[in-house]
C-alpha cells in the first residue's frame, strides 16, 4: 500500500493490552498513523463460568480469565461467539463444539435456538454484554444464567482521539463495540468537545464492527462508513484506512 496512506491519522480503542499493540501494529502495517487511544479497561470480577450444559464464551477476555481461574467445562458443550474467542479456547486447551456462521449475539442465538429448551445455558461475559444473547436464548426456552466475569471501565486520562476529533485532525476511528462509542463520548464530554468530537468524526471515515456498534454510534449522532462483513478487527481497520486513503491519493 502506498506510502502516501501515512497521513490517514486513525484513532484505535482496544484495551492497553496485546490488543492495542497488535492494532497499533496492523495500523502503521497498513501505511496508517495510529492514534492509540484505550476506551476500555478489564477489572476482572474473580467469578468463573458456572455449570451449564452449555457455556457461552464472548470473548478473549473472557476466555483468558476463567483459564487462568483453571475453570473445567466438563461436559458441556462451549459456544465461541467468533472466532477470536474460539481461538483463545483451543489456545488455553478447551474443545469449542460451536461457533455461529454470523459472530454476533443474534448469530448464537439462531444457532442455538432449535437445541437449548428445557437446557441449562451458562452465559460468561463482561457487565456490558449485550440483552439480546439472554433474552434470545430464555425465548428460546433455555434456562439462562449469566455470570459476570469482568467489568468494562473507561481508563482515566483517555480522549486524544475526541480532542483530535474536534479539531478536524482524525481521518478516521474504529469502534469495536457499543461500549468504546459511549466511552468515547464520555471523554468527550469531559473534555467539553462533545458536539465538535462528533462533527469531526462526520468529516472523517468510521467503521463499526458490527450492526449493534453502527446502531449505537447512529444514535449518537455519528454516522458510520464501514462495517466490515466479517466482525474481525483486522478486517475493520482494513477496511477504513482502504476508505480513508484514497482521500489522500488526490
């Protein structure tokens, strides 16, 4: 990709982890600027997935902590909602009996709906997991707990990005979920830019990796330019600097 895609300044909002350093990497990878800037931290709650005859797993998060707690599935069978999250699994020693076709809540739910009445359903996630996973599979006629293995907290001192934003010097941003929009917004408030945060991201590209991302960030106020079809971020951040750089290339 073209040297020139360097000034296409991209505003990344994984948490300070490997996340962040592989998305920084891809970035400067595909000729970007990356602005790194964390709209999530992990405070981790010291529960682990409880009996079910299935489990659900959401993420790499997730799967990390209760491996790391040594938690057994024994033999129920683990759901993977992506496959970042089926990866982490297999990567920490677990058999994944399903992964949906579309990585969404929604996705699960279709998958499971047809096999869960009268089943116990362990939902494992952070305090931000979205309703439609538990209420789609107690409609389903599962019986569904959920256990809350970490919290999402915005980390004190973000919103470089919202400054950048309100000053016109984003070319682009990349929202991961619906909690790194309403973060973003948070600082943005605290920086009293908001309206002008939300102005420059209008004027940038923005993708959304996923429908209840874009839907979030719409309500919002900001419109969303890419949603990649698969809900993977290196196709998300492929995708938006592909947008973005051409703008460059006049």
């Amino acid at each position: 990709m073209s040297g020139t895609n360097r000034e296409v300044r991209v505003a990344a909002f994984r948490p300070d982890d490997e996340r962040l350093a592989d998305a920084v990497a891809l970035l400067d990878s595909l000729g970007a600027d990356p602005v790194a800037d964390p709209m999530l931290e992990v405070r981790p709650t010291g529960e682990t997935p409880r009996d079910g005859e299935y489990v659900v797993l959401t993420s790499k998060t997730g799967v990390e902590l209760a491996a790391d707690a040594g938690w057994d599935p024994g033999e129920a069978a683990v759901c993977a909602i992506g496959e970042s999250t089926a990866d982490a699994l297999r990567e920490a020693g677990y058999d994944v009996d399903l992964v949906p076709e579309e990585y969404s809540s929604t996705g699960l739910v279709a998958a499971l709906e047809g096999e869960v009445e009268g089943a116990r359903v362990e939902v494992a996630r952070s305090d931000h997991g979205s309703p439609v996973l538990t209420e789609g599979l107690a409609d389903a006629g599962a019986d569904v707990n959920e256990t809350v293995l970490y919290q999402l907290v915005r980390p004190e001192g973000s919103g470089e990005s919202a400054a950048l934003a309100a000053a016109g010097d984003l070319d682009a941003a990349l929202f991961t979920s619906s909690l790194t929009v309403e973060h973003f917004l948070d600082a943005a408030d605290e920086r009293g830019v908001r309206e002008e945060a939300i102005a420059g991201l209008n004027d940038a590209v923005v993708g959304a990796i996923g429908e209840p991302t874009r839907e979030t960030a719409e309500r919002e106020g900001i419109s969303v330019d890419v949603v990649p079809a698969v809900a993977e971020f290196e196709q998300l951040a492929t995708a938006v600097v592909e947008a973005a750089a051409p703008t460059y290339h006049e």
